[in-house]
C-alpha cells in the first residue's frame, strides 16, 4: 500500500507553511502535486524535496508526499494529479509500479525531477526510461569544476529565459540520452573525464520532452543541496517543475 499521508513531513518550508504531507495551495485546492520520494540517502531525498515544496505551494499547487513506490499503482490518485516530481536514487520498480506511472504521464500527468532521483535509477524498467528519455551511466571519481551552456534553441524557453551560461563544481554526468528530447543545456566533457579518449564529448544538463500527452523534465544538476541552491540551479528547477505540470494548453512550449 502507498504512503501518501498527513504525517508530518521533515523540513518543513518557511513560518506559515504547512510542513505536513499535504499542503494545499494558498488559495485552497488547484493543481495537484506528488513528489515521491525515497531510495539511496545520500541524495538527500527529503531535505531536496522540501526546497521545491514552498514554491510548488506559491505557484498554486496542493502537494502530498509518497514515500513509498505503489503510490505509482494508485490509478485514481494519479488521474487526479497534475506533476509528480520524483526524488528516489536506484531502486526496482515492478511491472505493474513503471505500468501505472508511465500510463499516467502518457495519459497527461506530468513529470519531473534532478540528478539521481530520475536518471541513477529503476535500471531494469525500459519503459520509465524511454519515457524520461536518459539514463546516468557514469561520472568522474571527484567533484568537477565545469560550465552549463544554455543551447541557443533553449535561451528563449520559459525555464531558462534570462539565464546565462554559468559555472558550477559538482558530479558531472555522463548519460545515455534520446534523440527526440529538447535539450536547453548543456556541457562538455573532456577526454580524460569521459574514459574514451579522442576529442570532447557534448552532453545534455536540461532537457524536455513529451511522452504522449505528459510533459517531462529533467534535470542532471542536484547532487548535493547546495547544488539546487546555486540561484541558476535553483530557478531553472522551479521553472521546469511548474512547465512539466499538467498542460491546458498542449500548444505552449
């Protein structure tokens, strides 16, 4: 059985949030998001998530909490929700859990999420993978010191309208990734980072795409917490979450 409760949730946000695991939206029930969240702690699922949950409450959203994946076999609830945000490093899920989220986004329902928490986990489940359209196979040994560059198709998107290129010193990932994604950043990996030898190797940061009616996107910076509150990091996150959410208009980038 899912755990999507009213149980007090760590970290609460700021004074005058409700730091339980539903949060309604300040004027009442809207748009609803599922963050789920568990798996490997060292990507700090609990503390990660909370950063996003006052700005998914500012932007109107009534938020719960799953710690627990057979909230993915809940039809109903996921029907009924417009953006999961997903937070769980490595991991399993069964047949039926990748069936019933993956139905849910193609039928609509949102995707999105950073780092570990989509792309270094539920190796065994094809179908998640194509729908989130990568995977993480490797990054150096040590922290990397290395620019995200906007893509020029991608500096007049509404996540990274206004944000420049930028530096940033953390895991640099290394992914196999979908031709049919919008990339809106990217990096370069060196020779000797990557393994293979010969001359650098783009590879995508930030992407988007479409999976059916469902919107996804993904992000390949969040390692740490400190890396989601770098103010770049931080604002194209809070961006591409609200941007996955449920489309009205399935027209608008």
């Amino acid at each position: 059985m899912s755990r999507a409760t009213g149980d007090p949730a760590q970290g609460a946000g700021p004074a005058g949030r409700d730091g339980g695991l539903a949060t309604p939206g300040p004027d009442g029930p809207g748009r609803r998001a599922l963050v789920v969240r568990g798996g490997w702690e060292g990507h700090a699922p609990v503390e990660t998530t909370e950063l996003f949950r006052p700005d998914l409450v500012d932007a109107g959203f009534e938020v719960t909490v799953a710690e627990d994946l057979d909230v993915y076999l809940d039809q109903d609830l996921l029907a009924r929700t417009d953006l999961v945000v997903q937070c769980w490093t490595q991991g399993t899920l069964t047949a039926e859990q990748s069936a019933g989220l993956v139905a849910a986004v193609h039928a609509g329902t949102g995707f999105a999420g950073w780092h570990g928490g989509v792309l270094a986990t539920f190796p065994t489940s094809p179908d998640y993978l194509r729908m989130v359209g990568g995977t993480f196979l490797f990054h150096p040994e040590e922290f990397v010191e290395y620019e995200v560059v906007v893509e020029p198709d991608g500096a007049d998107h509404q996540i990274m309208s206004g944000i420049g290129d930028f530096t940033i010193a953390t895991e640099q990932y290394w992914m196999l990734t979908d031709a049919h994604n919008q990339v809106l950043a990217s990096t370069v990996f060196a020779p000797a980072d990557g393994g293979h030898g010969g001359p650098p190797v783009p590879m995508p940061v930030v992407w988007t795409r479409t999976w059916g009616a469902g919107r996804v996107f993904v992000s390949a910076l969040g390692h740490r917490l400190a890396d989601l509150r770098q103010p770049a990091v931080r604002t194209l996150t809070r961006r591409g979450l609200v941007w996955a959410s449920r489309a009205t208009d399935p027209t608008t980038r």
